[in-house]
C-alpha cells in the first residue's frame, strides 16, 4: 500500500512544469511525468525498470561517455547520496538521446529525498537548453560568419573527412583539386595524423604549406558542433607576408655583403695608408738619429706630430668599421694595472708639458694591482678621455687620471672606476648628449677651434659596451669636465691569497714595513700632488707632515726645535735659490751638514730640465722623481734611499727627466742580435726602413721582393741558414701567408727545424692577426715598425734558438 508521503511525492513531480524522473539510489527509473514523455519520447510504461545511463545517455563514439564518468551512474549517485548535503553540484549539462535517437542538449539537476528511514529515493528536473544557447540573431551571425569569411574554413571529423566547408573553401578546391588520397592540394599532406592528433589531444595546430607560388597557413582546433567533436581548420593566403620575409632576408644579405665589403674596404684604405706612414715615421726616426740642427730637429718633430696624428685617425677609423662589422673582440688576458694607466700619462706628458698643464695620476693604494681584461681597449679608452682632455685645458690647467675601486671584492672580481678631471672648456649640458655620438661634436666651434672628427670617444662607448662596462661624463660649461667609465673585471689571484692580504676595510697588499713610522715632510706642491704623496705614503703608514707654502716651510724649518725627519718632499719647486734657501734653512737639517745626514731629500717635480738635475746634484739630493708617480717604483726608490750611510758620499741622481724622442733610437744600441735575417718586403722604402733597423741591432739581413723569392732564398741557405725571416704579409706573385705556409710544409717533409717567422704588416686587424697564426707565423709587428716591440721579438728568437 502506498503511503501517504509517497503518494504526494508522486503528485509532485508528475505536476512538475519541466521534465522529472524519478529514480532508486541504482539509477534504475521508477516513473517519469508528461513533460518528460514529450521531451523524450518515451512512455512511462515502456521506461520504467531501465537503467537511466544505458537507457538515455549516448553511447557512440563521439558522445558517449562510460558509466563511472556519468553523473546518474550507480557510483555517482551512491557518493551523492552518502556525501553531506551541499558537498556535491547538482546540476549538470548533459546530452541525452530521445528514443528516436535525437540528441537532446539539457540541464539537470539531482534532488534526494526518503521515504523511509535509510531508503533514499532520486529525482531528476530537465529542460531542454538546445536552443537555448544562442538568441535567433546570434545564431543567424554566427552562421553566416563562415559563410561570408574571405578565408577559407572547413570542418572534419578525426579520420580528415569533410563535413564542412565555406564557399571561399570550396572555391579553392576546384580551383587547385584534390590529391590521390582525396584530400584537397592546398591542405597539408599529414592531413590524417593532424587531424588525429587535434582530435586526440585537442590542442592546437599551425601548420604552413607552399602549393604552386601561394603561401598558406592552415589552423586546426577541436570544437563540437551538434553534440559531436569536430576539427575546424582556418586558413590564411600568406603569399604576402612570405615574399615580404623572403625580401628581408635578401635585404639582411646584401646589408651582410655590404657590411662586409665596407670593412674590407677601410680595412685595406687602412693598409694602403698605413704603409706610406709607416715610411714617413721610419724615415722620421732614422734622420732624427743623426746630427741635427735645432731648426732640422724642429721641422723633423712636426712631421712626426703631424704623422702620429695621421695614424690615430687611420686607426680610429679601421676601429670603427671593425665594430660595424661585428668583427671587433674582447681578448682577456692578465694586465698590470699600474703600469698600464703609467705608460698612458708617461706617454701624453709631453703633449701637457707643451701647453704648461700639470698632468696627474692617482691609482688608489689599496687597489689590486693584477687583474685580467682587455687592457689594449681599456688603455685605449682612457687614452681617448687623456687627450681629449690635454686638447680642450688652456695653458696652466690640470689634468687628472684617478683609479678608483669598491672596496667591497666580491667573486674575485673587483669594480673599477676611472676618471679623467680637466679645468678645460667644459660642455653645456644640452650638448653632452653629442659628445659619444659617432659623425658629430658638441659644437661645431670645436671642430674650428681645437680640430678632431669625434670617433675617439665614440669608440669608446661601443668598446665600453663590449666590455659591459659604463661610459660617461659630467661638465660643466667653462669650469670643466670629468669622463669616467666603470667596469668590472676578476683578480688574477687565488681565492684563498685574497683572504690572506685583503683588508675589508682600507688594503689589498702587505704593507712594507720598512717605510713605516718614517717621519716625511711634504713642502710645497700642487693639492692633487700633495693629496697622491700623502695618500701614498699613509698606506705604507709612514708619518706625513705637509706645508703648502714653501716660504712658510723656510721660516718652519729656521726655527730651533724641528722633528727629525727622515724624508724632505719639495713638490712642484724649481726655483733654485728657493730650494738652496729651504736645504740650507738650519743646521740641524742642512744636506751639507754630517749630524743629520739620515734625511734624505727628493725633489718632485713634472718636467725638469737637464740643468736642474745637475744642480740638485750640486746640492746632494738623493733622489728626483718626476711626476706622475708611480707606486711601485717610488716605494723601491725610497727603500733604496733608505740603504744610504749616514756621513757617506751619496750616490749621483738616476734621472728619470725627459728624453726626448730622438734619442729613443739609443736604446737600440743597448742590445746587439747578431742574427742572419731574410727580409720579404716589396715596398721599397719599408724594405730599406726595416733594414737600417735591424742593421743597428746586429743583424745581417738578406732581401727579397716578393714571397716567391723568400721561399727559394730559404731552399738555397744551406751554407748559412737564416735565423728568422721577417715576412710581409701582402706581396706580389706569393704573399706572406702562402710564403709561409709553403716553408712550413717544407720544414715538414726535409725534416728540417722550424724557423721563426715574424709578419710585417700594416693591416692591424684582427683578422689579420688570426691570419698569420693560421699560416704558421710566430710573431706580429704592425707597421710602422715599433722599436721596443722589434727588440722584445728578437730576444723571444733568441730564446727559442737557445732551445734548439
């Protein structure tokens, strides 16, 4: 008998106003009311006892779905009735099949109630949501968006069969027709695994295909039309878009070939130019190792201004079409840091000394000394920032190169900072933006007034960049400027040393203990030069004492009671009844007195006069050093100064003043290379240059013109071989390469010892040294020939000789 309660559920839901079902906690359908029969087309007497599962979702392979992913699946509804209330969703989209095999779109939603006590019983509330989806407007838009499309569009199932395609689609199938295989020309040929492989994996694809002259790009992704997972696939007429790329690359070629051709072009303009300098400046230096008059010395100086100038430009410019070319490298190898920024100043000094400028060095005490980078374009820069700096300071101005570091050493590495102060022009601040700009000045004025085309500090920054580094300035319009550059570069050091002699706070290096507690005083001098000395020697933590004002050190050093010092600085004095006066002011201290002879006295100043060494000398100076210091080596000489005996005769001053630059060609004769060279030089006067210079050092030298003829002179020197030959790379009939490598085969198959071979060239290109390494060469000089570099060569031969 049905109960009360049961009868009134049954009421209910068969007054229902959507579809209901009523279910058992199995799934299997108890009763179902009229809004169900119509929307199914079902029965009740013909449904009930059926599982709804088996009986309503479908079941084939586009739809169908198991049992246990089924929402009114047995286990489902077991987890929905056993789980808290409001714990699960109950309303779900679903497709259902109506006994005519319809597909029905529906939404759903699962109540439960009880008859009894642990006797739950199911119902299901359905309408039908099919046209639900869209309003009529927006599915009339929406189909006629396919349709109306330019592009082409069709639809296939996973198997690549059609069962849609746009107009412009089918236009295209007639017009290109269809493969073997019954797939349309323009379509992809994988056309099945693309298909299978959206379909699988529903991501996704893009796929570009050429048929004839027409590009296309063809996108497949998964989507369901009427219940079912089709592949719609979107093409593109891309013909366009790769003509364009296409053009691009032809473009990007040429800009390639034409890059190319613009540096083989400045690089050989730079060969061809140099080689005419490289004449001059040789020729330049010989005459000025000759008895000169005042009037030749002065023409000949101007040539060679004139000629080095000459060559920074050709230089500059061979730089600049490296970097344009990407051909420019960054070579790291291990660098004296002090050394390299003294050579720099040492090297512009006479160019200062010229205009009465007071050039400076500072180099932090503290700093690491050894550090690994690319010192050539680190010098190169800092020369750039130097000269600038020398040509835009009036007369009397100064000019101040100080290296600075983050104390702070982290990764072996180390954060450098230098900066070029100058008192010269400056530059308003609207123009500094031009300053690194690679074809302008600041101001046009300059280029009048000063000269220079501006590719120095240009090149600069683009070596700054290669480097990783930072470039840059501060100026101010009449008062000067300051160009800087910050780089980071590693300390060739071992972790485990920098632990050992790093001081986190002020030191790197031991300090020299010989030096300190020595009682100094600084006379005179300019404020930078007094704040390097005092700096310098505070570090070896030596006493200082300064007076800025000489006449004020004279009346200090009259007086009675006077430390006794054991160093006297006279900075920037060249007065020599001044410096007799300040020597001479007491007893207690007078150089020519025997009581205190423990004081030793130095003079520092920036460019004396042989006259002036030779009165200091009079007076019993112990030492002169001229400006700018160096470190190290100012340290060694007031060690050694430190040896003397008191009351014995000191040594005469090792003058470290001014040689001019015709006497550099002495220093050839210092060392003698009797070697028997064989010259391959065609350019006549670079032939005759480069003979004279070895000449001088000893050498016999044998000549030829061209490669072909090196090679025979070297088959026939049985009798006498050659020690070394010295080779220029481009040559008539055989260049130095081809020379080389065909001696170096010869070698190889005589059994004969390998000869060094040095390259002449003025090509100064990377490549070019790369070149001669690829030949065989062992060294390379660079036109014009530098005589020091000449020298360090030879000696390198004469070691290797020793060995063989």
């Amino acid at each position: 008998m049905i109960s009360n309660q049961e009868q009134a559920f049954k009421y209910f839901y068969k007054q229902f106003p959507d579809g209901a079902l009523h279910i058992s906690a199995e799934g299997i359908i108890l009763g179902l009311n009229n809004k169900a029969e119509q929307l199914l087309g079902w029965h009740e007497e013909e449904i009930i006892g059926q599982l709804i599962h088996e009986e309503l979702c479908p079941d084939d392979s586009e739809s169908g779905h198991q049992e246990s992913r089924c929402a009114f699946g047995k286990d489902s509804l077991s987890k929905f009735i056993n789980s808290p209330q409001d714990s699960l969703p109950n309303k779900f989209d679903q497709l259902w099949v109506k006994k005519n095999g319809v597909y029905l779109h529906l939404e759903t939603q699962l109540f439960i109630t009880y008859y009894k006590p642990k006797e739950p019983i199911c119902f299901i509330t359905f309408k039908d949501i099919s046209n639900l989806r869209f309003s009529p407007d927006e599915t009339q838009r929406l189909s006629l968006f396919p349709e109306l499309n330019p592009s082409p569009v069709l639809q296939l199932d996973e198997q690549a069969v059609i069962h849609y395609a746009n107009a412009s689609m089918t236009d295209m199938m007639v017009k290109y027709g269809f493969s073997d295989n019954g797939f349309p020309n323009i379509l992809p040929d994988n056309l099945s695994s693309i298909t299978q492989k959206c379909y699988d994996r529903e991501n996704f694809i893009n796929i570009e295909k050429k048929f004839g002259n027409r590009y296309f790009s063809w996108n497949f992704h998964s989507i369901k039309e009427d219940h079912k997972r089709l592949i719609q696939v979107y093409g593109l007429d891309i013909t366009e878009r790769k003509l364009y790329e296409s053009s691009l690359k032809e473009l990007v070629k040429l800009h390639e070939v034409h890059s190319q051709q613009k540096s083989d072009f400045l690089s050989n303009m730079s060969h061809e130019l140099r080689s005419p300098m490289s004449g001059i400046l040789g020729m330049v230096n010989l005459l000025l190792d000759t008895d000169l008059s005042d009037s030749q010395f002065d023409y000949l100086d101007k040539i060679q201004k004139s000629s080095d100038t000459m060559l920074i430009l050709i230089n500059d410019i061979l730089d600049l079409s490296k970097i344009e070319a990407g051909k420019l490298e960054i070579n790291l190898e291990k660098f004296d840091l002090i050394d390299a920024m003294y050579d720099i100043v040492n090297l512009l000094e006479f160019q200062a000394n010229q205009k009465s400028i007071n050039l400076e060095l500072r180099i932090s005490p503290a700093i690491p000394n050894t550090l690994i980078g690319d010192s050539l374009r680190i010098r190169q820069i800092i020369h750039n920032f130097l000269t600038n700096a020398i040509k835009f300071t009036p007369s009397h101005g100064y000019v101040c190169l100080d290296v600075e570091f983050d104390k702070q050493i982290l990764n072996n590495e180390v954060n450098l900072t230098f900066v070029v102060d100058d008192s010269g022009i400056g530059i308003d601040e609207e123009n500094q933006q031009y300053v690194f700009g690679k074809y302008q000045q600041a101001e046009s004025s300059i280029v009048k007034n000063y000269g220079g085309t501006g590719l120095g500090l240009a090149i600069s920054k683009e070596l700054a960049e290669l480097m990783s580094a930072e470039i840059g300035l501060t100026s101010i319009k009449g008062e000067g400027s300051s160009f800087w550059l910050k780089i980071t570069l590693p300390i060739d050091i071992h972790e485990e040393i920098i632990d050992a002699y790093y001081n986190k706070e002020t030191n790197f290096f031991k300090k020299s203990t010989a030096l300190e507690k020595k009682n100094c005083l600084i006379i005179g001098g300019l404020t930078t030069t007094a704040t390097i000395l005092n700096e310098q020697l505070k570090y070896w933590d030596a006493e200082t004492y300064t007076i800025e004002e000489p006449e004020t050190a004279l009346q200090y050093l009259q007086s009675n009671n006077i430390p006794d010092y054991d160093f006297v600085f006279l900075l920037d004095i060249d007065d020599q009844d001044l410096i007799y006066q300040i020597s001479n002011a007491s007893e207690k201290l007078s150089i020519n007195c025997d009581q205190y002879t423990n004081t030793r006295w130095i003079s520092i100043t920036q460019y004396p006069e042989k006259k002036f060494i030779a009165y200091l000398q009079e007076l019993g100076f112990d030492a002169l050093v001229k400006k700018p210091i160096h470190p190290m080596k100012f340290k060694n000489l007031l060690l050694e100064c430190l040896k003397h005996i008191p009351g014995s005769q000191r040594e005469e001053i090792k003058s470290i003043a001014r040689i001019e630059k015709h006497l550099n060609v002495n220093k050839l004769n210092e060392e003698q290379f009797e070697f028997n060279i064989l010259l391959a030089e065609d350019n006549l006067v670079n032939q005759k240059i480069s003979k004279i210079l070895l000449e001088k050092l000893g050498c016999k030298v044998s000549l030829a013109i061209n490669g072909a003829e090196a090679v025979k002179q070297y088959l026939d020197a049985n009798n006498n071989p050659f020690d070394a030959i010295f080779m220029d790379c481009h040559m008539p009939i055989l260049d130095g390469f081809e020379a080389s490598q065909e001696i170096r085969m010869l070698e190889k198959t005589h059994k004969l010892n390998e000869i060094s071979i040095v390259a002449l060239t003025a090509n100064t290109a990377e490549d070019e040294m790369k070149n001669t390494q690829a030949a065989g060469m062992n060294a390379f000089l660079s036109k014009p020939i530098d005589k020091d570099k000449l020298i360090s060569i030879l000696s390198e031969i004469r070691k290797r000789k020793s060995f063989t």
